[in-house]
C-alpha cells in the first residue's frame, strides 16, 4: 500500500496551482470541472511519491483553525528537494516573495533537515532534504 494523493480544499485555486508549480516544480493535469456543483480540481504530480490534488467549491467553509498553531488532524506535509543548500536557498526565495516562513532552517532532533512555510491558503509545508 501507498498513499496516492493528498488534497486540499482551496479558495483560489490557479493561485494555488501557481504556487506549487513555481516553488516546488509540480506537474499539473488539465483543470477539472464540473459544472453541476461547481467543482473544479487539479492534481499536481511531483517527481516521484503521492499526488497532490488541489480543489475548489463554493461552499466548502473556510478552515477556523489558527494557522500559527499546533492542532489534531493533518498539520503539515513535507517536500523533498534533495540538499540542505536547495533547502536553504528555497526557503529564501519565498522570504523573498513574501511567503509566511513558520519555521526557519534547521537540523531536527529526529535527524532531518527542514524549514516549514505556509503556503498561500496557510496550509503548512515542511521543506526537506
């Protein structure tokens, strides 16, 4: 077994869809819609591991989460990029941008190499080794 994908529900989703295809390389399908409940979705392909499906309904409430905080349920997902400088170099590019940087650059205990963000909606992402 395996995870296929992960999704995330989205208020703006080609602002979405731009952010991963620009800072994290994904590949995405065409955009799919159906125009009886308005839905509409992308999946964004990465190099290699899961899926990451982004999608978009009008009435889909917004998250009453705090994004700056720690809560039960999914919290975060972590992207590969393969070195400790492309970590580096990555995270200063979405300073840079004006991204939300949550977590700055850093060996954990547990042995990783990681920053965290927030991307545009404040779902948070580990970047990794």
């Amino acid at each position: 077994m395996y995870i296929e994908h992960l999704a995330i529900w989205c208020k703006d989703l080609e602002a979405m869809k731009d952010f991963y295809v620009k800072y994290f390389a994904a590949k995405p399908n065409e955009k799919y819609h159906n125009p009886r409940n308005q839905f509409s979705s992308y999946f964004l392909g990465f190099e290699k591991g899961p899926r990451l499906e982004l999608m978009q309904m009008p009435e889909i409430p917004d998250n009453v989460n705090d994004v700056m905080a720690q809560f039960s349920g999914l919290i975060h997902f972590a992207v590969s990029v393969g070195s400790e400088a492309t970590v580096n170099g990555l995270t200063e590019q979405l300073r840079k941008d004006g991204i939300t940087i949550v977590g700055e650059p850093r060996k954990t205990g547990d042995g990783y190499y990681e920053s965290a963000i927030l991307d545009p909606e404040g779902n948070r992402i580990e970047i990794t080794v």
